[in-house]
C-alpha cells in the first residue's frame, strides 16, 4: 500500500510564490534594447529573431522540480502486509549493583578469577540476549540508582550498556532501597501481570533514601514481583582476596534479600559461582508470560530516492542547457556568416 507520511509537506507548495511577492525582482545586471523596427532587420537579414519562450514555459521547469522536492519530502513509502510481533508480554527490569565491592576478585570464568560485575556481564548479557519477545530494562545503582536502558524490544542495546558499565560509576555506596524505588516508578504502569525486578547486590545496604524493606512493601503494593540474588564466594572460600585478609561475602545481607524476595512473591539466590548464577538465569527463564494485545508492524519500503533523483537530473539538464545553448548558438551563427 502506498502511502505518504508527511503529507502536510505540500502546504508548502506556493512558498516561492509568496517569496517573490514579498521580496524585491533581482537585477541581472544585463542591458536591454527595444528595437521598433525589429520587422525590417528580420527582411533585411533573411532570419528571424529568437523569441523567448512565454513565462509560463520558462517557469515550468521549476515548478516541476519544486513538486518533486515536496514529494519527496513527503516520505513516500510502500506498506508492506501487517506482520505479528512476538509478545510474550514480561517486563523485566533488571538493576545491577555496581559498587565498588563489585570490583573484588572472588568469582572464576573458565578458569580464571575475575571481578563479581565481570561475571554478571557475561552470564546477563546471555540472559538479555535471549528475552525473545520482552521488554528489557537495566537500573544501575551504588550510592545512587540511575535508569541506564528504559523497558524496550532492543535488547542488544541494554547488554551494551551493561557491558560498558564499570564499578563506582553510580558510587561506591549501596542503595539497595533506591534501585527499587526507582523500578516501581517505572514498573507501576505496566500491566500488573508482567511486573519483573530482578535485583542483583554483593553487600548491604549503605546508602541512599529508601529503606530496602520500606520500598519492597511499596512494591508489593503495586504488585511487582522481586527476585533478588546475592553475588559472591563464600566467607571461607579460598581466593586471591582471602590472601589480603578480606572475609568474602561477609557484607552481603541475606536476611534483607529475602525479606524483600517474600515481601513481593519473588525468590532469594545465592550465586557463589558461575555455575550457579547460569542455573539462577535458566529459573527466570521459566517465569510465567502474561498475555497481552498482539502487536502488529509493517515492513516499510522508502521510495523518496525516485523523485529526488528526478529532480535532481532535470536541475542537471537546466545547468547544462543553460552553460552550452549560447554557446552552440554563436557556433551556429559563424557556420552561416560562412
């Protein structure tokens, strides 16, 4: 189906005739003779004279060119068949501590230690990727909670922006009752049935505004459901940290976690490593859809390059007109003189 989708674009169309009322005539610069006995010369050479064209036909021209313009500015556009999109009808927010304790090196990645936001972004990032049919959204929080990717269908973006977010961006507090104060204000006109936090945290809450349990009771009120999972190796677990005397996991508090988990209808987990964080994220991937109105789009084909082109050729074929016709008419007019 054809269709223009800026049709008021044509509004546009007496433009340069209101131009040139209001604006004063150019002056060429050339000089003009009237010549009263133009008839006798004509006789006297055997020729007649060029005659301009009427200012209709010279004007042509460019009002064909300025038609072409306005509709190509129009966006022309063919319409394809309206196609399904997949909804599955989840809106998951997820908020990411990104503290400074999330820099410690006591998780493992084939092998090889590396930082508690580091295998997050690499468990997640797969986690996002595979929401098929979501809405995804990513809050990052420390001292304070930012909203780094609204709820959206382009979920490549949101496991870009996690990947690019490093440790103490948003402080080197936790506000665990900030992020989710924050996710009910963007949650809470969602359908009731798809309201999903999953809340990720290594420490306790140490800053911010908000209560942790006073938030997920307001959440609770606006029924969105909280899953919360605490990252990192256990106290006694041997690694590079344990060498400089730090007790890991000794900050995480459980016993909030859970109480904003129960408070919401959400579940608590404990992730130590890898393995059980991957295990967590196919557990959410088992959460019930709520049904919702399908969504429809259509593929549309821009067509404005035909009538830009078009104008284009006819201001190229003016140009050239205009710089060689005087100058095959001077040749004309020597090959007769000889």
């Amino acid at each position: 189906m054809f269709e223009l989708a800026w049709p008021w674009v044509f509004l546009l169309l007496p433009l340069p005739w209101l131009l040139r009322w209001a604006l004063p005539a150019a002056d060429s610069g050339d000089s003009a003779l009237k010549v009263s006995f133009l008839g006798e010369l004509e006789t006297l050479v055997s020729r007649r004279a060029a005659v301009a064209l009427p200012a209709w036909r010279q004007q042509l021209p460019f009002l064909v060119i300025w038609l072409l313009l306005l509709f190509a500015a129009a966006r022309p556009q063919w319409l394809g068949e309206p196609l399904p999109l997949p909804v599955s009808g989840r809106d998951l927010l997820l908020a990411v501590d990104v503290s400074g304790s999330m820099d410690y090196p006591d998780m493992r990645w084939n092998g090889d230690e590396i930082s508690r936001l580091e295998l997050v972004k690499h468990l997640l990032g797969d986690f996002i990727t595979e929401r098929r049919g979501d809405r995804v959204g990513l809050i990052l929080f420390g001292s304070k909670a930012y909203l780094q990717a609204p709820l959206t269908f382009d979920r490549q973006t949101v496991r870009i922006w996690l990947e690019e977010a490093v440790v103490g961006i948003a402080g080197s507090n936790t506000a665990i009752g900030d992020a989710i104060g924050l996710a009910v204000k963007r949650l809470r006109d969602r359908p009731a049935e798809s309201r999903v936090l999953v809340l990720i945290t290594d420490g306790a809450n140490n800053g911010g505004e908000i209560e942790p349990l006073l938030a997920a009771r307001l959440a609770a009120e606006e029924k969105i459901k909280i899953h919360t999972i605490g990252i990192g190796a256990d106290a006694g677990s041997e690694s590079v940290l344990q060498r400089f005397g730090f007790s890991a996991g000794a900050e995480l508090d459980e016993t909030t976690l859970r109480g904003i988990a129960d408070q919401t209808g959400g579940k608590y987990f404990r992730a130590r490593s890898s393995g059980e964080l991957e295990a967590i994220g196919a557990m959410l991937d088992e959460l019930e859809p709520a049904a919702q109105q399908p969504t429809q789009a259509r593929i549309a084909d821009a067509l404005y390059v035909w009538p830009l082109s078009a104008a284009f050729l006819i201001s190229l074929l003016l140009v050239a007109n205009n710089l060689w016709h005087p100058r095959l008419q001077r040749l004309a007019s020597r090959g007769e003189r000889r």
